[in-house]
C-alpha cells in the first residue's frame, strides 16, 4: 500500500467538558478517515488534548486538585464520549506525556541554539481564556477579538521566536499554493489582517506560571502553550528523530481546525516548519462553528448538553449524520435538537430506513429471500443503475473537495431515486400477473444492489447503519473496491428486518 493520508483534528483544550462543537470536528475527521481507508490509503489520524497553560492552572487551584489531576478526568470523560460516538482515531496525544514534553524541549533548544529563539523582555496583551497575546489594534473594543473578554496586560522577561524572518516566506507560500488553507476567505484574512500589517517575533515562554513544560535550559521559563501545542502533529510521528513513522507520514496532509485557532496553524506553525527545515503540511482547513441560540456553543456560557444525551436519545448516527449533513462545512451553522430530529425524520427514517425496511421485505415476501440477477433492464432500470454506479466517482470529487454535506446529499439523491423506482414500477401490482415474474425480480434486485452500494459508501458516514444494512443483505464484501463487483444472488434473512430508524415525535 503506498498511498498515505495523514488528517489530524486540533488538539482540544480540556478546561471543561466536551460538548458538541468537539464533536463536529472530530466526526467530520472521522469521517474523512474512514472514506480515505476505505479507498485503499494508509490512514493515521490523530486527535488529542491540549493541557498546559494558566486556565487549566487555575481552574485546577479553585477545585483544590493539582493540573494534571483536573484534566485526567476530563480526558478519559472525552475518550468515552469519542468512544460513543464511533470516532476511529489511531492515536490520541496528551501533551503531558512524557515522549512530548521531552520532544517539544528538544525543539525549542534546537531553534534556541540556530538562532530563531532569543531572550528579551516581552510586555502585551494577553487574553487568559485564549492564550493569546494581542496588539492594541488586534483587540475590539478593548478586549479579546476572539471571545469578548477582558485581557490583561503582562510584562516578563520572555523567549522570542523570530516570526518577523519568516514574513516573506509566508507571504510566498500563501501566493505559490493557494490550497494551503481553506477556504478561501481564511487565507485572505490572515494576509490582510495578520502578515500584511507586519509580523512581530511571538513571546514563546511564560514566568508568571509554573503549569507548561518547562525551558530545559533555563527552568524558571516553561514553554508558551502556542509551541507545546502545535509540534504535537510532529511529536507524535517521533520528530525530532526521523523515525520510519515520520518518513511515512509527515507531511500531514490536512489540518482540521475552528476558524478561531486559524492564524496559529497558518502562520506560526509554517513558520516553526520552515525554522525546522521541515515540510509544511498540504492543507489546513478552518471550518465555522456550531451555533446555539444565535451564539457560539461555549464552555463558559455553558449553553450546550452532554453529547452522549444526543446520542442516546437519537442513536450515534443520527448525531453523526447530522453533524456530517446539516452545514456546509466551513460555514458557520446552527445546531438544535429541533433540527436534528427534523433532519432524521426526513432522511434516516422517511428515505432510507424506509427503503431498506420494505425493499427487503419485498425480497423475502415475493422470492423467499432469494433474489438473483436476471440481467433484464429497460430505460427505467438503466437510469437507477447508471446513477448508482456513477454515485462513487461524485463522492470522491465531493470529498477531495471537504464539500462532505454535498457527498451525502449525492448518495440520498440515489435513494431517493429507489424510491421514486419502486412509485414508478409497482412492485405490488406486478406481484398479482404470474407473467411478470422476472420484471418483479428485475425490480427487487435493482433496488438491493442500489442500496448495496449507497450502504458501501455510507460506511464512512453512519457506519452503524450500514453495518445494519450489510446485514440484512448478507453482505460480507464492503470495500469500495467491492462496489463494482456485482452480486449475482441476494439471500436475504427469512425474518421481517427491524427498522433502521424509528421516526422521533416532534413536541
């Protein structure tokens, strides 16, 4: 095998609970993993936490518990979560284990040493929620541009690391690969608002706290979180040894992050890269956000529920495809449980669970479960199977593209079409001529071999679905490679399947 596709979600920040604006971008990763494993490629997808800095120090102080102990609950709460929600990661990152924090220091002398680190003396604005420094005219109204809130301003002695060199061959990169980020508008904000302007060298250590990795060489400093944070895409393959992993995977070839934490992975962290001598990685999308009430969906408003209540009041892939289906990614979009339920009811239960439900029943009530390929098809026929087959070739440009609601609008266009098939060919009235058996069984087999195939496709979407499905067809071969390889004899189960979805009361 020797196609790769490295995809990393960011590295949460685990002062609170989990809610779902992590799972929107953890599903979608998701997703975009088992479509590309799917496909035939070597896949590492990686997520984690983000632990270090002042908030969690803090936060840990008011609960009267060390750091370390105040976000270990958090984090096997969101493995579990993660767990619930199918998410097929191949490595989770903490950056308080060891190989990392030994890593990351490693990191920071080298660039110490080559010069791209020096010490000075650092007086700005920092926002304490964020971990983010600000400039005067960065800040709206006064406070943080990113949450609203208050920043306070900060002077110590400091490590720098020298942005500023690495201006103009930001500048170049942005201009010779324009799929470096996405979408579109991103890319145009961090040139206008942040590189244009001018960079200036980013404070990379703190003194004012003790919770962060501290400078080997100088231990009254620990690492700016910004540094600890983001070399974890790298710390995680073995740099700065060039292990096999290393060689095979870097570099990432998509960065999944909330448009909040953008300028980070755009410009600071290329600019590590280049300091490193490193590629840089193939694409760093920045999608919108969730939103709750005309806000977004936030930790400290608390405006937001335990995902797993989602999940158990609506099923694991309704959460998923709703996530996957609702907004178009990298706009912003509201999330309701309303919605939700709406969106389930009209396409998990009205669309395919319906179809599936009485495709099979079809199958059992008309041919004892035993339905072969008769190989008869006319322009009706013709039209069903063309789409089908075609249906893999869409999706794949869809999902090169991160257009993954379009994809699932694709595949439910093909469902839909089955069951516009069964309106126009009435199974039921050719079940009553003795002469219209094999147009009955011409019927059924389309119709199976049509959700075959959508149920292949939409493994990487609701994979509890179509492992449903796969089961009621007795289907064992469920690559996509498979999907072209017809089969000739459905032998479906002698039992009345059990419905996919059962349809949600709406209050």
């Amino acid at each position: 095998m020797n196609k790769k596709f490295y995809i990393t979600t960011p590295i949460y920040y685990p002062s609170a609970e989990f809610h779902i604006g992590h799972c929107y971008t953890t599903i979608i990763a998701d997703a975009i993993a088992r479509y590309k494993r799917l496909d035939g490629y070597d896949v590492f997808f990686q997520t984690g936490t983000d632990e270090h800095g002042l908030k969690i120090e803090n936060k840990a102080k008011e609960k009267g518990v060390t750091p370390k102990e105040y976000v270990d609950v958090i984090i096997e709460n969101a493995k579990d979560l993660w767990k619930n929600l199918g998410i097929s990661y191949d490595f989770f990152i903490r950056t308080t284990d060891d190989f990392h924090v030994k890593k990351v220091q490693e990191i920071f002398k080298k660039l110490y040493l080559q010069g791209d680190i020096y010490k000075s003396e650092y007086q700005g604005l920092y926002c304490v929620p964020c971990e983010s420094f600000w400039t005067e005219t960065q800040l709206v109204e006064g406070k943080c541009p990113d949450c609203g809130r208050e920043v306070e301003l900060v002077t110590e002695e400091a490590y720098f690391f020298k942005l500023s060199k690495y201006q103009k061959k930001l500048e170049e990169l942005y201009e010779t690969n324009p799929e470096f980020i996405q979408p579109v508008s991103r890319k145009n904000e961090m040139l206008n608002n942040f590189i244009k302007p001018g960079l200036e060298d980013l404070c990379v250590s703190r003194t004012s706290f003790k919770w962060g990795i501290p400078v080997s060489f100088d231990d009254k400093h620990v690492i700016y979180v910004w540094i600890d944070a983001l070399t974890n895409y790298i710390t995680s393959l073995g740099y700065p040894i060039l292990t096999p992993e290393f060689e095979k995977y870097w570099p990432a070839d998509l960065h999944l992050v909330g448009k909040e934490i953008v300028r980070f992975h755009t410009i600071i962290w290329p600019a590590i890269l280049m300091a490193l001598n490193l590629p840089l990685p193939k694409q760093v999308f920045g999608h919108g956000w969730l939103i709750i009430d005309g806000g977004k969906i936030s930790k400290s408003k608390g405006n937001y529920k335990d995902p797993r209540e989602y999940i158990s009041a609506y099923g694991v892939d309704a959460v998923r495809y709703f996530s996957l289906r609702e907004v178009p990614f990298g706009n912003d979009g509201n999330f309701s449980e309303e919605a939700l339920i709406t969106r389930t009811n009209a396409d998990l239960c009205n669309i395919l669970g319906n179809l599936v439900s009485r495709t099979i029943q079809m199958g059992i009530k008309y041919f004892e479960g035993k339905v072969f390929n008769k190989n008869i098809a006319d322009d009706l026929d013709n039209d069903l199977i063309e789409s089908t087959y075609k249906l893999k070739n869409q999706i794949d440009e869809k999902m090169n593209e991160l257009k993954i609601n379009e994809a699932l609008e694709d595949i439910f266009d093909v469902l839909r079409k089955c069951n516009k098939y069964i309106d126009d060919t009435t199974p039921w009235v050719l079940a009553k001529d003795e002469n219209a058996r094999d147009r009955l069984e011409t019927v059924i087999y389309n119709l199976l071999d049509s959700i075959r195939v959508c149920a292949i496709l939409l493994q990487a979407y609701i994979p509890t679905t179509a492992a449903k499905i796969f089961d009621g067809l007795k289907i064992t071969e469920t690559s996509f490679a498979a999907i072209n390889n017809k089969v000739e004899t459905y032998e479906l189960g002698l039992e009345k399947p059990a419905n996919l979805f059962e349809r949600i009361k709406e209050d």
